[in-house]
C-alpha cells in the first residue's frame, strides 16, 4: 500500500473514532445515587415475584423428582 | 503529506478533547455508588440451592445453553457435534440435532419454540427448524469472517449475532442476508444481549469492553470501560437500565446505562478463575456467575457480596440460564453435564 493510501486511511478511521465519540459525548447523564436508587427499588418491588429469592414449595417445583405414594 | 499530518493531528487533539470531556461527565455524576445504596436492603442471607437434575447425554464439552420461553424446554450444544433439546420438567431428551461442524461455541432458541441456531468455528450461524418430523436446516448465515461467539433470535426472521471477526449481525431469515452490520469493538465479539423492547442490545468482547447499540440503526450509542480482559459474559438487569457482564478478569460488573459508567464490581480474592457465563434470577437481585473453577457462584447484585454457590460440576461451568419464570437455574459444564437447580 502506498504510504499515501496508509494515510488516507488512517484519516478516515480517525474521522470516524471522532464521530463515535461525538455520539458518546453528547449523551445525557443520571447521577449514580438515582440510578442505583432505581435498581434497588426494582429488586424491591420484584423480590415477592423471584422464586429462586423467596424458595418454591415442593409441591410447585417443576425441576423436583416427584416421588410415587403407595397406599398401603 | 503536510497538510494530511495537520489533519491527523488536528483529529487526534479532537479526540483526546472528547474523552476527557466523556470522562469528567462521568466523574460529576458519580455522587455514590451501588453498595452505599444498598445498605438499608435486606441481606438475602446464604442462597442454598439444591440440586435438582443432572441431565446426561452429551459426550464431550458442553459450550452453551438457552431456555425456550415456555420455560419448560432447554437447547444445549456440545463439541460432541449434537444439539439437545430437552424437557427439564421429565429430564428427558426430545430432539437431537446433528451438527455439521461439531466445533459449536453458542445456541439459541427462537422465542416460538419453532427454531433453534448454532454456531462455532464454521464462522457460520445455522438455523434448524425442530418441528418438523426430523431436524431440518433453514438456514445457514455464511459471512462472518471469524467464529461465530453468541447468537440470539429476535422472532421466526430476525437473528442477532456476535462473532470473533469483531463485529455483531443483524439477519434476516426469510432471505438469508446481513440486514445491519455493527461495526466499532476492536477486539472478538463474545457475547450479547437484547433488551425487552429490542430496540437496543448490548456486546461484550475481547477488547474488554462493553457497547450498547441502537438495533435499527446500527449505530454504537455508549461503550463501557473497566474491565481489564475479555468480557465473555453480558446480560440485561430485568429494568432495562443496567446491564452486568463477566470476564476473563475474574470479576463481574454492573453497568448503568443512564449514568454511563459502572456502579458496581463483583470480585473477591479468593476468586481467581475467569467468568463464563452469567444469569440473574427474575427480581435481578441474585447473579449467577459461571467460573473456570468448575463453579457457578451466586452474587447479591445490590451489596456485590457472594450469597452462595452452585458446587457439582467436575471441569469448568461454560454456560448458565435462568427460564423466564425464574423457578430455576441451569448450569452446563466441560464434563458434559447439565444440572438443574432450585
């Protein structure tokens, strides 16, 4: 490659790199005591909702291996 | 040649402005962090889960796993060269997948149930229709230039991939062809995940870094920086405003993605193999992390304490799944075992 191509190319991906970090700079940013507030208060509100948090009752458990009642 | 070095330097001293300005962004909204918000939350105490099956019937390494949306069906694939789709509720095998390349490195099942895809070292993603009376290929999505990491359907037509050759692909499987190509990580793409309202997704990769896109446009809207290896492992909190990721550095991290930046860090000393793999239970509190030690432990998301682990498998855990009705995880490892636990 000539070196006037190499560097044409090197423009255009530096071009580009700026561009990207244009987009990224210009985002609007929330302060990380809300964010996290947010996501605690998510899991809070949830927490009733997760099986694997609060436990299954065997008789709900699907993964569980049912076991067969003779009656004698 | 002159004038060329003006603009490269010109360019270069914009693009230093730029980070320093993204950084100090950053810095002005960092006024606290995860763990000092959660110090009111109730501690989850010590997550004991137990082991409830141990599916057999691959023959070598397992590499991934996927819940289908009934939460009752799994698809597994293995280096044996087969994908295994089984009913975990009976623990028994219902279809088996022969595969062309058996070097397959990801599954997925579509959200109808209707499809699965697979792919690896072939650089190609495969789709596969199960419900016809024998496996049938659909598809087969030849353009990746390097081996295809991670792959998810958004519906029957669309399907997402991540791939070594550094980029994301959006397809379309009615004609075969790359609708979007996401162009921007400098390092193999290893993982991805999409959000609920599939707008965005977000990619994890070797150049340990984390981006978030916009799906339809195909454009890098956020990229996230900590880790100081390969990030193997990415999923979505539940709410949609976060997102964790696991890597090769040995720790996992959640990001926000309205505050840009980390909040939380999930590593311990005594933890010194990489992450695989990673799910999070429905509320988004506990994380299940798949290690290199053979292990999956079990993070509280909010205090970034270890609540527990997952203790069983005899060679390294590759892959790791929640359902969608979060009764349960499902582990798979390198001894070609998949364990069910709840």
């Amino acid at each position: 490659m000539s070196s006037k191509a190499h560097s044409s190319n090197n423009i255009a991906h530096a071009r580009r790199t700026v561009q990207q970090l244009r987009i990224e700079a210009s985002i609007e940013r929330i302060k990380i005591s809300k964010a996290s507030a947010d996501l605690m208060n998510y899991c809070n509100e949830h927490a009733r909702n997760d099986p694997l948090l609060i436990g299954i009752p065997a008789s709900d458990n699907p993964f569980k291996d049912k076991k067969t009642c003779t009656i004698l | 040649m002159a004038s060329e070095k003006a603009e490269m330097d010109s360019l270069k001293k914009e693009c230093d402005g730029l980070r320093t300005q993204i950084e100090a962004a950053r810095k002005a909204v960092n006024d606290g962090s995860m763990s000092s918000a959660a110090g009111s939350a109730t501690d989850v105490g010590r997550v004991q889960l137990k082991l409830r099956k141990s599916l057999k019937g691959h023959l070598a390494k397992i590499y991934s796993m996927h819940w289908a949306t009934d939460s009752r069906s799994m698809v597994s694939a293995s280096q044996d060269g087969k994908l295994l789709v089984w009913d975990t509720f009976s623990g028994n095998k219902m279809v088996a997948v022969p595969l062309k390349s058996a070097w397959v490195m990801s599954v997925a099942f579509a959200p109808s149930g209707n499809l699965v895809a697979s792919g690896g070292l072939d650089n190609m993603c495969t789709v596969y229709n199960i419900k016809s009376a024998s496996p049938k290929t659909l598809r087969e999505l030849d353009a990746h230039t390097g081996y295809l990491a991670c792959c998810r359907f958004l519906s029957d037509t669309e399907i997402l991939t991540a791939s070594g050759d550094t980029t994301c692909c959006l397809w379309d499987l009615e004609t075969g062809k790359q609708k979007i190509i996401f162009t921007n990580h400098i390092g193999d793409c290893m993982s991805l995940a999409l959000s609920q309202d599939e707008r965005t997704f977000v990619s994890g990769a070797c150049d340990s870094l984390a981006k978030l896109w916009d799906l339809r446009e195909g454009t890098c809207k956020q990229t996230f920086s900590g880790h100081t290896s390969d990030i193997n492992a990415i999923n979505f909190f539940p709410s949609g405003n976060a997102f964790i990721t696991g890597s090769d550095d040995c720790s996992c991290k959640m990001y926000d993605l309205r505050s840009d930046q980390e909040v939380i860090g999930y590593q311990d000393t005594s933890l010194n193999a990489g992450v695989t793999s990673l799910a999070l239970s429905n509320s988004g509190r506990l994380i299940f992390a798949g290690y290199d030690d053979f292990n999956c432990h079990i993070w509280d998301s909010m205090k970034g304490e270890k609540v527990g682990v997952l203790s069983g498998h005899d060679n390294r855990v590759s892959c790791t799944g929640v359902p969608g009705d979060g009764m349960g995880v499902c582990t798979g490892s390198w001894d070609s075992f998949l364990k069910l636990w709840n």
